[in-house]
C-alpha cells in the first residue's frame, strides 16, 4: 500500500513537472495553459468579470472584456479578500495571495474541440474563506472521465455580503448585499458564452458545492437572475432551509442587513458609499470581524426574493435534479472539544439555550453519551434536516432527488479523531485520494466510485452507473439513501425520527447561530 501511494504521489509530480504549454484561441483571446501526459488541459485565472474595485466594490459584477495579445493562464489568481484560518484548523492551507481583483475561474478539459458536460464547483469556507485553487478541488481526474470542470472564486465576507442603505441607494434595485452570490451567477453566464471554447456543453451544466459552496447552491437555485444557466445541481452538506436575514426588517429574531451595515460604518467613520468604498479592504475586513458581523444571505426582495425554504416549499426554485447529502461526524471539524458538553447536565443547559421550551423532546431523542449526542444534534439540525427538506421540496416539484450518507473515516491521523468529518468527503468526489499519504485501498476504491456517480450524474441526472451500487431515487415516504461509507449501500429511513422533531420547531429555533 505505501509502495502504491508512493508511486501515484510520483505520479502526480511528474505530470505536473511534465505539463506542457497549450495555446487555445477563445472569444476573449489566446489563452496560454499547460497540458499533462494524460492529455487534461488546464487554464488558470480566466477572468469572468470586471475587477470588483472602486466603483464597482459592492456592485453588481460587470462581465469582462476580450483582453489583448495571448493570456498567460497557467498560474491561479489571488483569493478573494479574507482572514487565514487558524493554523491548528483541519481547513488551514498554505498560503496564497489574497486581493480584492479575485474574479477569477480555472478550466480543466480533455479535448478543447470537444462537446462535454460541464461542472461547476462553488468552494466552501463559511461564505468568508476559500478559493477555487485549493488542490483538493483539481478538476483533473473529473475531466478524466468526460466531463469539463470549473472552480471559481467569488467575493467572500463582507466584501461580497455587506448590506448598507447607502449602496442599497446606489444600486439600479435598489438593494445592497447578496455580492458573492451575484459573483456566482456571473460565472455561470461566462459558462454560457464562453465554456464550448474549452470543450464544454453550456445546455449540460451542473452547478456542485460543499458547506458554502452548498448553501450557494440552493441560493442559486432560489435566484431568479440564475434560472437557465445550470441543469443539474449536487449539494454537499448545505442548504439554505433555517432561516436568513432580511434587508431593513428584523425578521425571526434576526437584524436586519441594512441595521448591521450601519453599525459597521459608525465603527468604520464611513456611512456614504463613497466613503465605505474609500476605505482598505483590510481595515474593512478587521473592522467586521470585531464586529461579529453576519455575512450570509440577504431576503432583499430582488436577488432573493423571499426566504429560501419558503421558495423552496412552494416549489418555485429551479426545477432541477438534485444530488445532496451530509457526513455523519459533520461536528468533529467544525468545533473544538472544549466545546462539547461531558455531562448530561451540561448538555441539557446547552439544549435548552438552543431550543428553549423544545428542549426536553429533542433530549429524549438524543439520548446516551452527551458529546456523542450533541454532535449528532449538531449534524441534524445544520446538515442533516437542511438535506433532507431539500430532498423532500425537489420530490413535491416532481424533480429527481438523490440522497446519500458519507459514513467513511477518511485514513490518516486524523481518522480516529474526526471520523467522517465536514468536507471529509471533497477528495472523494473530485477522486484526489491521492493527496492523502495514508490512503487506503478502500480510500481510492471509494474515490473511484464517488467521482464515478458524480460524474454520471452531470452526465444524466441520474448517479447510477455500471459497476456501482444502485443509487435509489428519493422519496419522502421511505428516505431511501446510499451510505458512502468503505462499503456504499442503499438504505432507508435517513435522519429517522429527528426529522419530525426539527420540523416542528418553529422557524426562530431553528436560525443558523
């Protein structure tokens, strides 16, 4: 087995050293990337709108023009403005250059004259880290098996979510946050109009994300500026069903955007749009931070017209098949063990916090060892009831749904820590197992079937291929789903009776906090 890493790990590296130049002709211009001895042809840093500075900071993104003379595209762009992760978080990366001129997006394709499905990766990060260069999200392998992928960047934190009356005025809407989320639809236009230079379908786009990248996802299926421009839609551990805030009204306990905008400008001294868009990306950054300012979706009426879930329950998203699902130890990653209660009683008083005069039924369900429960608590409520309703919504709508459940411990040191872990499932999917050093047999046996039904999935709409276990459609009277885990197979009965419970709580209990 170390011999087989080793070797797959030598692999990669020589094809990398052994990438050779490629010049493709496209309606913006020559592009220059690299192509490897297995014949993937990359092009980096391709920009898909105007620079996101000055003027347009806090403006709808403007679509960017032909450049002159040949591109160089075979290194990526700076990420979009953000804060590093901590060094001990499992999501820590090297790190990269960050800037506000980050909308950017990356090709990997097989054959440039070709006619390919397109997929189209939203990356995670809490809608305030990330980048579409991550190597987890290398597109090669996916391309491998025929179909063309983009990874995109798109304006995170509060450069892409601050709501403010002042830029609320200066919009033609006259509505101000929501900027990642439009940075996205932009991608996916230039997808339309540009993609069949690279060897891409623009009528078979599939648009797939984890955690962020997921919630963005059914954002985009909710937005009608989106509609038309992806047919296929994979969500991984992410939905956007609890509720959001809205621009000028409190709404279930929640600020308004606009509220949180102005408290950020008196901290700031900025309350004109000139003055906000004066000021360093930096000291606006830092100045949110310490603030705790909530930077997600905006109800604003135009770009998200209602709630999310209320769109979704009355089926007026996008009628698209779907592919979701969640990971059993979703909780392991995403909160330190200090955090966790050890004792019944400290679980009770955390429950009632969270649930108030819910408290008591959801105890009884989650019953055993407190951490244990707290963690499963934890996955249900954000992840697991979030897919669930999705699955649940696409099925009313008459639309194909596919659930799954990733149960696999991922192997290497932290196996026995964080089990089957949020985002554990990316390299699976992408079929990059091989950047793991302690993978396993079952690793890349699970790699190869993963990528496999994703990519029969943008391929039909439907996962199920030859050679791999059948994939039942869901359906919200059984929940049939398909455990991921070292042996995938098809089960019954997702989430169980924790389902009930938290459709049942009224819609301020169940607030992303």
């Amino acid at each position: 087995m170390i011999r087989r890493t080793l070797l797959l790990l030598l692999a990669t590296l020589a094809a990398a050293a052994g990438a050779a130049p490629i010049t493709l002709t496209t309606p913006q211009g020559p592009i220059l990337g690299t192509q490897g001895d297995d014949g993937i042809a990359v092009f980096k840093a391709i920009p898909y709108a105007l620079p996101p500075t000055g003027p347009r900071r806090w403006a709808a993104p403007e679509p960017a023009p032909a450049w002159a003379g040949t591109r160089d595209g075979r290194d990526f762009s700076p990420q979009c403005t953000q804060a590093p992760y901590p060094a001990a978080s499992v999501f820590a990366r090297p790190h990269r250059p960050t800037s506000e001129d980050c909308l950017y997006l990356n090709v990997w394709t097989a054959n440039p004259k070709g006619k390919a499905p397109v997929m189209v990766w939203i990356h995670g990060g809490g809608l305030t880290r990330g980048t579409g260069a991550t190597d987890a999200y290398d597109g090669a392998a996916l391309a491998r098996q025929g179909v063309v992928v983009v990874t995109i960047n798109y304006r995170l934190g509060v450069m892409g979510f601050l709501a403010h009356p002042a830029l609320s005025a200066t919009d033609p809407e006259g509505v101000s946050g929501n900027y990642g989320f439009l940075d996205q639809a932009q991608a996916l236009r230039w997808v339309r109009d540009h993609i069949g230079a690279y060897g891409g379908d623009p009528s078979q786009v599939t648009i797939f994300g984890e955690s962020a990248g997921a919630r963005s996802v059914h954002a985009l299926l909710a937005m009608p500026s989106a509609r038309g421009l992806f047919h296929r839609a994979i969500a991984q551990s992410g939905g956007g069903f609890s509720p959001t805030q809205a621009l000028r009204d409190e709404v279930h306990g929640l600020r308004s955007a606009e509220d949180w905008g102005m408290e950020l400008g008196d901290r700031l001294g900025a309350q004109s749009a000139e003055a906000l868009r004066a000021l360093p990306a930096r000291e606006v950054q830092r100045a949110a931070e310490g603030l705790g300012l909530p930077l997600t979706t905006v109800v604003d009426g135009v770009v998200m017209p209602e709630q999310p879930g209320d769109l979704y329950r009355a089926g007026r998203m996008a009628k698209v098949p779907v592919l979701l699902g969640f990971n059993k130890d979703e909780g392991t990653s995403l909160t330190a063990p200090s955090q966790r209660p050890k004792t019944r009683e400290a679980l009770s008083e955390g429950f009632e916090r969270r649930f108030g005069p819910h408290a008591p039924r959801l105890l009884a369900h989650y019953a055993g060892d407190p951490e244990r429960a707290w963690l499963d608590a934890f996955r249900d409520q954000r992840f697991g009831w979030e897919m669930v309703s999705w699955g649940d919504a696409a099925a009313a709508a008459e639309q194909p749904a596919y659930l799954y459940y990733f149960t696999h411990h991922p192997s290497g040191p932290y196996a026995a820590q964080l089990r089957a872990y949020h985002a554990g499932e990316i390299r699976y999917a992408f079929d990059n197992v091989a950047l793991n050093p302690d993978a396993t047999e079952a690793d890349y046996a699970l790699g190869k079937m993963m990528s496999g039904y994703w990519v029969a999935f943008a391929k039909t709409g439907n996962p199920n291929h030859e050679g791999a276990p059948q994939w039942p459609q869901w359906t919200p009277e059984t929940r049939p789903f398909l455990e991921l885990g070292a042996t995938p197979r098809a089960a019954q009965g997702l989430l169980g009776e924790a389902k009930a419970l938290f459709d049942a709580l009224p819609p301020a209990f169940r607030v992303r906090r």
